[in-house]
C-alpha cells in the first residue's frame, strides 16, 4: 500500500468501499506506581466517586431540635397566659372590636350639663402709708449724723489724692507704656556741616535738567554747565531725538526753576557727549577736575534728575577704573565705547548727563549709563571719565564737531585656553593696519602700554593714542608674538 493510498480522504473520487480502513488501536493503560496510588487513590471499599449511595442515606443523621436556652425562652417567648402567636394569621377572623367608652363632650346627642360660675375673690385691703427712708438709712442702714457724713467725704478725698500719685509714680517706674514727664529735645545749628551737604550746596546750582519733546515723545535727563557763557555738557542720548528731528523742542531748567529753550552746539556719538548753549548770563560755572586725581574707593556724590526727580543727591564710591563700556540703544544714534569710571552710587534713567563729583566738590565725570536686568539702579554706574569730556567738549565749542584716531580695522573678542584679545576680522585697504602688516586672523594683545582683552577694550585703548603719533601694537599670529608700529589716522 502506497502512502497515496493509505492517507486518502474522503471524498476522492476512488470508492470508499476499495479504501483500506485501518484496524483499532490497543488500549493502554500505563503503569501506575503503587505510591501514588496510596496518596491519590480511592479509599478500601469504595467503588465509585462519593461511594454507595444506599450506605450514605443509612449512615445519615437525623436532625433533632434540642430544647431552647431558658434565657431566650425569656426573652423572646411568648408572655405567660397566651397559648398562641400574638401574630394573627392571614385567614384566621379579625377579632371583634370593644365598644369605645362614652364621651359626653364628643356625642351630639349627650344632654347639657350645667357649671357653676367661679366665685369672685374679695381685693386686698389697701397698706397704710409708710415713712420716707432717706439718703443716709439706704446707704448706712440707719440715720448717720452731718458731721460723720463730712469727716467720711475727707477721708475719702485723702485716700483718692494718694492713689493718684502713687499710680503715677508707679507708671513712670515702667508700670504704663506713656509718661507726662518725657520732653524731646532738638540739637542745635552748632553742629559742622557735611561734607556731602557742602559738596551738593556747591555743585547743585551748576546742574540743569534737561527735557525734549518731540510731537507725543518725551525725554528728560540731566546736565552741567562747564562755561559762564551758558555752554552746558550732556549726554548725546539725552538730545538725540531733538537732533534728528527738526520739528522738536530742547529746554534746559536751572535749579532755581528758571526754564530757558537750548540749542545744540555739537555732539559726538562715538562718545556719547553733546554741549548745549543758553542765552543765560551769570550762570554758576561747576569746578572740572582731573581724571589722573581718581582712585578707586574715592568718595563720590552724583547729582541730577532721575525719573523726573530734579535735585536729587546719591552718594557712593569709584569702585572701578578704566571700565570698557559699550552705549549704544533704541531711539539714539550713540554707538560709543567710554572707559568708564564704575561706581555703586545709585544713578537711574534721567540722571545721564548729570556729573559724578569728587569729595571736593570737581567734577570728575559724566553720569551715562547703568547695567541692571530690571531697569533700576542696582549699584553698576558708568560715567565718561572727565579728561574725555573736557576734550570732547573743547572740541565741540570750537569747532562743532569731534575727531578720533583710527587704525582701519573690525575685530571681534576672543577668549580660549591660549590667548585672549581682539582678533582681526576686517582690515580697512589702504588704511594704517593694513600698512604695518596686520593681516585677518592676527590676535591683538596689547597697544602701546595697555592690554587688549577684547574688541571693545581695543577700541578705548586706540581712542588714548593721538593722530599721527605711531603706536606699537602687539599681536599673536600663528601662536608666535608680532610687534608692528601702527600709526593712527583721523576718522574723519
């Protein structure tokens, strides 16, 4: 027989007649293990599952009532003298009702009873008048004489005048938080005056508030005036708006009040300066002082309008130098970078312009900018150091306008783990760094006695040289040390 043939099928079209059946197989039945049989088998004697049904009914018990507990009968039994349940089955009959008992005052065919009327009781007799009891018999219980009664109200007006002065000696003793025996006292005018206050009584007629309007613009700072013919410094940012808009007004107020119209002399935004001039004579003329007489941790007084507020006096000390600073903002033409002088003396918008005074009342700068995240001061203010503002100011009386030196070349800061300067992105053709080799690429480190940290530090460090003066400039370029001798041009 052929596999084909063996595993046919049905339903082939061979007859399932021919087809070979194979034959049934064997039952196994596999060996058990006589243990398990002991553990898993059924008892001696039963045959089936749950065994002889006949011996289960015959070796049933049989359920039996045992007697109550004498406490439950008690408790839960029925009362002595009632033989059945209190509870009335559904077919047996409703038992008949008694006859409710007869109410006179609820038949209506109950006879009228008569009531007596009750007997009026007799009024009391009226009581006899008494005598009037008096002041002395409600107070004493009895009758008291005159001269009693007067030495009584002595006696009592002694105890009450010693009461009150012995409370009130034991009040100021502590006893009482207020005293009638305490008398203020104010010192004198013998006291020496302030160095702050003589400072700021000198230099504050010298400080004008500055304002320009220009259409719904406004703008408010500060200013000094540094010449008697009514010349006035101030920041360029301060009069930007009134520069770049013909249609504005620029007001200068003095600090008795006095409001005259300024016009604008010159600015420079390279250092973010401009003078004012007003047709105002006798003007009090602030003391200029010297920027090499500065030192950090000077006492210093700053003066000018902030937030509006005209007048206003700040104290604090120069707590760095030679800080490079970049002012630049929204609404001004100002891209400058000062060497600033840094102080904690609290300076906020309005007192830019406003001078920055020594203990001796000069003048050692110009208020211009704050560093801060909210705003307001948190004591980081930068002034224009007051050699720069002299220069700047003398040139713009003079002429109207600003030079500064200028070496032809864009950088940018770098810092790494080998060096750290300005390095050269752009070279000027033609211009000065171009002429001393200075190439794209070259790291400047140092120029003339100053070293050069970054790209706004190059540039105040290129504003201290003089036009025309050759300067050494020091530079890294390929990781070895280059001097060249650069000199600079006008930027004009």
């Amino acid at each position: 027989m052929t596999p084909a043939d063996e595993y046919r099928p049905t339903g082939d079209s061979k007859d399932d007649a021919d087809t070979p059946r194979l034959p049934p197989r064997p039952l196994y039945r596999p060996t058990i293990d006589s243990h398990v049989v002991r553990a898993f088998g059924r008892p001696h004697g039963i045959r089936d599952s749950f065994g002889d049904d006949r011996t289960r009914r015959r070796e049933s018990p049989s359920i039996r009532v045992g007697a109550p507990d004498p406490v439950l009968t008690e408790a839960f039994g029925r009362p002595p003298g009632v033989a059945e349940s209190l509870v009335r089955e559904p077919e047996a009959p409703e038992p008949a009702s008694e006859p409710a008992p007869e109410n006179p005052w609820r038949i209506p065919s109950s006879r009228v009873m008569s009531v007596s009327p009750a007997v009026d009781e007799p009024e009391p007799a009226p009581l006899a008048p008494g005598t009037r009891i008096g002041a002395r018999e409600v107070l004493f219980g009895r009758r008291v004489s005159t001269g009693a009664l007067v030495l009584l109200a002595g006696v009592a007006l002694v105890i009450g005048l010693l009461g009150g002065i012995v409370g009130s000696i034991a009040a100021d003793l502590g006893g009482s938080l207020t005293s009638s025996r305490v008398t203020l006292e104010q010192g004198g005018s013998e006291l020496p005056q302030g160095q702050v206050a003589r400072v700021a009584e000198a230099v504050l007629p010298s400080v004008v508030s500055v304002q320009e309007t220009f259409g719904g613009n406004a703008g408010t700072g500060s200013g000094v005036v540094i010449d008697g013919s009514g010349y006035i410094v101030t920041n360029n940012h301060v009069i930007s708006m009134a520069a770049t808009n013909p249609g504005a007004t620029l007001n200068v107020t003095f600090s008795d009040g006095t409001k005259v119209p300024a016009q604008i002399v010159g600015r420079d935004t390279k250092t973010d300066l401009a003078v004012l001039k007003t047709d105002v004579a006798d003007l009090t003329v602030a003391q200029l002082g010297k920027s090499s007489d500065v030192a950090v941790g000077d006492d210093v007084v700053a003066v000018g309008s902030p937030l509006g507020l005209s007048k206003t006096v700040t104290r604090g000390i120069v707590s760095a130098l030679d800080r490079p600073v970049r002012l630049s903002g929204e609404g001004t033409d100002t891209d400058a970078v000062i060497d600033a002088v840094q102080t904690d003396a609290a300076i906020n918008p309005g007192n830019s312009g406003g001078p920055l005074i020594d203990a001796e009342g000069r003048v050692i700068g110009i208020n211009s900018a704050i560093r801060s995240e909210s705003g307001g001061s948190v004591g980081l203010g930068f002034a224009i150091p007051i050699d720069d503002v002299t220069e700047v100011a003398q040139s713009l009386i003079r002429t109207g306008t600003m030079t500064h030196p200028d070496i032809g070349v864009s950088v940018r800061s770098v810092v790494n783990d080998a060096l750290t300067g300005a390095e050269v992105a752009n070279v000027t053709a033609g211009g000065p760094a171009q002429q001393a080799g200075i190439a794209e690429g070259d790291v400047i480190v140092r120029v003339g006695d100053r070293t050069v940290s970054g790209a706004d530090e190059l540039t105040v460090a290129v504003q201290e040289q003089q036009i025309g003066q050759a300067v050494q400039v020091q530079l890294v370029r390929s990781g070895r040390t280059v001097d060249v001798s650069v000199t600079p041009v006008s930027d004009a």
